[in-house]
C-alpha cells in the first residue's frame, strides 16, 4: 500500500531537512491507514484489547525528504507470526527512494500480555500484501 | 478553506487526547494548504526571501480530539497589513466545534528585517478568503 | 520558579529556529517541574483521578530561540479558582525575552466532569508563587 | 556519557508510554551533550560546515518509559571511520533497561559531499569513551 504525506514546516530541522525521527511518524501514519484500508480500525482493535506496542525500529536515511515534499510511503507485511508482526517500509518522492525501514510489533492485550493475533486481523496481514 | 487531516497515535498523549501543542501543527498544515491553494508555494516564498515567522499564536480547546479521527482544519485570513497577516482557524470534527486559535504573522526578508507582503501574495490574503 | 531547558536539533525548524509549537511543550515542561517542586507529581494526581486539561494556550513569540541555546522558562501561577488554575510563562535566554505566553487549565475528575481543585494542591498554586 | 531526560506529557502516547519515534529525540539530545562535554559545540560545528546526518538508525524497545519518568540516555562511540561516525545508546530507568539503539553519522561539508572528520572531533569520538 502507498500512502501519502505532506511534509510541514514542523517536520523539518534546521538543516532544512525533514528531522530523523518524523520517519517513524511517517511510518505509523501509513501502518494506521494500511489498517483502515484493510477494514480494521486501530483504534478498534485498542477497544478490543488489542494493541501492537513496537518492540524494534529501524531506518536508513538516503536522501533527504523536504518542507512540502509530497511523499509515498510504502508499506508492507514482511512476515508475521501468532504474536507479532513485522512491516517494511520505504519512502520515495515520485522514483527516487528516500528512506527504508522496518518495525516489529507484539500483539499484546490490555495489561501487555502477549496475546495472539485475531485470526481475521493475522489474515489481513498476509505477507506481501 | 478546509484543510482534513487524520490524526496518529504520535499526536495524542497519555490522556488519549491530540496533546495541546499539536493543534499548531495542524494550523501550519493549513496554511501552507491555504497558500498551495491559491498558487503560492510557501517553499518558493522561502527561496525569493519572503519569510512568515509567527509572531503570535492562541488555541482554545473546546473538546478532545482522538486517535483516527478525521478533522477539518478551517482557515481564514482575518486581517493583512502592509507587513502581516493574521489567520483565524477552527477545528472541527464533523459538527463538532474541538478547538479555535488564531496565528499572526510578520512579513520579513531573509536578514529578517520586516518587508512588504509581494503584492500578488497581498491579493490572494484578502480577508474572508 | 525558572526551569531550564536545552534546545535539541529536533525542536528547530528549517528556519534555524525552535519551532513555534514546541514552545507549547517547553511550557508543559515548566509545569510538571513547578509541580514537582511543590511536592506533587503530576502522574501522581493523574492516578487520584486529577486532571489538568489545557482549555486555552497563548504565545507570543519575540525572539527567536536556537539550537543548542540554553534557555529559561519562567513560570507562575496567575491566577486560580475553584476548579481552572491560569499559569503565565516567559522564555529568556539570559537577560533576552524570547517569548511570552500562558495556559489555563480546567480541574476533571476521570470522567471528564469538571471538579474541585484539592486542597493541599489550591494551596500550592497560590498566585504569584 | 549518561545524560538524563525527564520525560514530559508531550512525549507520551495514548498508550500511556513514550511514543517510539520520541526515543530517536532522546539519542540526540545525548549526542549533543556528549558533544559540548568534550568541548565541541554541535552549532559551532556546523558554522564550521561540518554537519553530521544521520545515515541510519535504529532501536529496541525493552519496556516503556512513563511520563515523568527520570531516564538515562547511556551513549558511546562504537566505531567511526575517516568520515563516518557510529553511537550506541542503552536507555536506563534506575536499573532497568527500556531501549537500546544506534546511529551512524555521514560527516559532510555544507554542500553535503562527504568530508573527513575534523582530526581533533575524530581525537573526541575515540571508541568506547
């Protein structure tokens, strides 16, 4: 899925580049919107006792992303298992690739118990979707 | 002029809420909207040495805004002089009024030393629009 | 009460410049700190069912803060009734105002009704403290 | 070097923790101070045209950190080459540890071509201090 981002003023730094942490930002923004897309509504899943605390994040920066940049953000189920997910990300500005990552997340319930993922939740995260 | 945006996990706090600094964001988004819309790029500005630092800025916060949500950023410009400019901004979520500021700006050149607002820029920030 | 903060490269724009929303969180700061100072934990009232949600922020900007500066926020209690306490802030780098601005802020109960500021805590906001 | 952090609402999530992008904030703000304890100012550097991007970065997240929260951001130099420079960082709470991490550095002229480090930097950056 691709989804896309506005870069604002706020996102930038003094180098007059988007700031290193605002890509996990942009990451979370497009996780949220690949859910939505799939039917799901995080915020739901929060109701239902179901969240995804990341455990790991990582980024390589490429190319510097800036103020007004419209960018896409790639996203991808990598892998998944009964508690955990992994997604993969890149960042591009129309052909030229701007970042990649990746974040791991445990599905935990209310009081952070690994709980196991909701079966209809684990097949909307088919890898490679 | 109504600006949507949809608000991440990383807006909100511990309450559950978009934490109060956030709403400044979200008038920033508005207005580079606002200024993209009416054929301006605020980064073009920047590069011909027009600057809009914010000189002052309020929010009233009249209900909580949350996680997903889908807002309506309104903006408007309220007031210009020869050298600034004032917008007015409310955010709401459907019907509901969430929260209400303002923003003024002075016109500056890149020694930030105050300038004249260009006078094509002038004309697109008529007030009501 | 003065707190002080150290400006980090996330907090600056592409302007060189601490960006005008951050101030919001550089207030929030000063608070939890004046709490602290007077004995009370700001989470600690948050788990006795004590919340403090902003209902309106105000900021000034006269000078513009940077990277790396080390910087005063001077906070006070302007102002407190029943159930709202007003706090006024100024920002200074030495003897240079940066900025000024205030908050004011309703007292809740869990569900979000308004209640009575405790005591113990109406007795340390008292103004001019 | 440690360098301590309190946590402030503003980096906290609806989660009740600290959102994952905040960590990223933390690292450099431990950079900074490692940088002004050895003698070296982060904006004296740039002045310089001696800039440092980020060419990745990455983090684990072992348990959250909670608003209030006092934490210690522990950062070392790992490694660095001629023109590249890699942190560690481990994020403590007491005894506790919540996030480890690493970032490495391109140093870079103000044009952003690839430059060697400045010999008495490169002397600071000695591994393992």
């Amino acid at each position: 899925m691709i989804h896309q981002i506005r870069v604002i003023f706020g996102d930038t730094d003094q180098m007059g580049v988007v700031y290193y942490a605002n890509y996990l930002r942009y990451f979370e923004s497009a996780r949220s919107a690949l859910l939505r897309e799939r039917g799901f509504s995080a915020r739901g899943l929060v109701d239902q006792g179901v969240n995804f605390p990341v455990t790991e994040a990582s980024c390589r920066y490429r190319r510097p992303a800036r103020y007004e940049d419209l960018i896409d953000v790639h996203i991808a189920v990598a892998d998944r298992g009964h508690a955990r997910v992994r997604f993969v990300y890149s960042v591009r500005r129309g052909d030229e690739l701007l970042a990649e990552g990746h974040t791991v997340h445990a599905c935990v319930d209310t009081s952070g118990r690994p709980r196991r993922i909701p079966p209809d939740l684990r097949a909307a995260f088919m890898p490679g979707g």
